[in-house]
C-alpha cells in the first residue's frame, strides 16, 4: 500500500502524548508531517483524508479510557478509507479499555487501522515529592517509539490497498466507568499568582477565566493538570484530598517501570 501523506493528531494536556506520536510521525515521514492539536478549544481537524493517507492519533488515558473531550474533538474526523496508528499514553497505572476504545473509534470514523500502542508518559498528578512515572517518555520509551515507527512503514509497504486486516488490541467491551465529573478543581494560592494568564491559555477545557482574581470552574475542568505544569510562579496545585490520597496511592503502587506496548496487523 502507498503513503502519500502522514498527518498527526493528538489531545495532550501536559506534552506527553504529542512528544511520542510526533516522534513516530517523524520516524516515518520526516518533518514534513503536519500536526493538528486536539488539546484546545481552536483545534481544526485533517480534511479530504482517503486511502494515501496515514493518520497517527494519540491520546492519553483518564480513568482507563479515552478523555470525554478528546472523544468530543475528534467527533467531526472522517477517514474515507485512510490508515490509522492509534496511540495511548498512560501514567504508568494501566490502560485497560482506552486502546481498544480509540481503536474503536478509528473504525468507526472510516480509517483502516493499521498498528495501536500503548506508552507510558509521566502521570499528570506526579509532583516533586510524590513521583509518578516521572520523565517517561524517556530516550529509551523514545527509541522504541522510532523502532515501531519504522517497523510499521515496513508492514504497511506489504499491506494490500483493501485489506480487511482487523487490529486486534487489549480491553474489554462494554468499557469500564470512565471519569466522573468530580467537585472539586486546583487552588490558586493568590500570594504567588502574578495574574499572568499562563493557566487561562493553557486550559484545554475553557475552566479557567479572569475577574480580578482567577476563577476555576470545577464543572469544566477535567483535572489535567495542564495549569499546575505550566504555571512559571507554581501557584496552582491539586490539594482536594480525595485526589492527594489517589497521587500518594499511585506514588506507592505504580513505581515498577512498565513498557510500551505494541500491536501490529
Ligand atoms: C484525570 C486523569 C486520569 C488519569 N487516569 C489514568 C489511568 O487510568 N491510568 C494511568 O496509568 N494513568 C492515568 N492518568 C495519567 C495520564 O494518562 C498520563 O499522565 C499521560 O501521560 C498524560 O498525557 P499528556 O501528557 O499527553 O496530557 C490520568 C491522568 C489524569 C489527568
């Protein structure tokens, strides 16, 4: 089968999912793969997509699934018979049905898929003192990422134009309970907010706004972390307990190195 095009998608609040998607895009096609970024609310999707065409998509896992709002944003997607790599990034917990769900989906948006897999990506909840698969992907996650890459264009050069291969992935359907909406958002410890905004234009999910102080919505925000990890004065934090006795859990349970996970027709 021919490729005449590589296109890279991705949600990724804190940066890990783009970093191993646009790692195995550039493996593949050069820098010449354009990026469309799912993360915020201007996103724009790839059009006119046909059967040239290799799209990679990355998410990362909440709650053992894809995020409600990276299902929401790629809602509008049409593959008209292009290929697709679908990729999970996870905080070193487990992935459980997000691979299978994204693979789903793909399918279901008219793309052929042709490979899936699952990396590890330091937790968005991990902090200083509390470690979660802190700095992963690291060179060696990396290494492997351009390896699958490569190991894909191989496959993909043997693959018929109609192939009916079906990707078989990890996960089970119905899929598990995914997030809940939860009361409670990050605190902003107004001594150290200088009101730079960093937060407001790094929100994926429009929670955060400005009136005189800044304002988190607890309906609208999707506890990423993409505020916490962005902000230069590191005045915003995730203190709710309910949530700081889930990073100290994690801290303790998941400190054995997994590896990334892969799949191919
Ligand atoms: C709300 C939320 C739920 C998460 N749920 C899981 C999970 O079920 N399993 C897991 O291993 N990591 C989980 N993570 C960690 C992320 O999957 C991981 O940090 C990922 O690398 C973040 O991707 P990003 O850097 O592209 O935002 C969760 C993170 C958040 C914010």
């Amino acid at each position: 089968m021919k490729i005449d095009r590589v296109q890279t998608l991705y949600f990724s609040p804190t940066g890990t999912t783009k970093t191993v998607v646009t790692e195995m895009s550039r493996e593949y096609f050069g820098s010449k793969a354009p990026c469309f970024d799912l993360t915020y609310p201007e996103y724009t999707l790839p059009q006119d997509l046909s059967t040239g065409d290799l799209v990679f998509v990355g998410v990362p896992v909440y709650a053992g699934r894809v995020p409600a709002l990276a299902v929401e944003r790629l809602e509008g997607l049409q593959g008209n018979g292009a290929s697709m790599v679908v990729t999970v990034v996870y905080g070193n917990r487990e992935y459980e049905d997000a691979l299978l769900e994204l693979r789903n989906m793909a399918l279901e948006h008219g793309f052929r898929v042709v490979a899936g897999c699952a990396f590890i990506g330091e937790h968005s909840f991990s902090t200083g003192e509390l470690p979660i698969a802190a700095g992963r992907p690291d060179e060696d996650d990396l290494k492997i990422a351009r390896k699958f890459a490569q190991q894909i264009r191989d496959n993909v050069k043997g693959l018929a134009e109609k192939g009916r291969g079906h990707l078989d992935v990890p996960g089970d359907k119905p899929y598990k309970e995914g997030m809940m909406n939860l009361p409670f958002t990050v605190q902003v410890d107004e001594e150290k907010c200088t009101l730079c905004e960093t937060c407001i234009s790094t929100c994926p999910a429009g929670a955060i706004s400005l009136s005189g102080q800044i304002i988190m919505s607890a309906d609208l925000c999707i506890l990423c972390c993409a505020c916490i990890k962005g902000c230069p004065e590191e005045a915003v934090s995730l203190t709710a307990p309910p949530i700081m006795e889930k990073v100290v859990w994690l801290h303790e349970n998941c400190k054995e190195r997994k590896e990334p996970a892969l799949f191919t027709l």
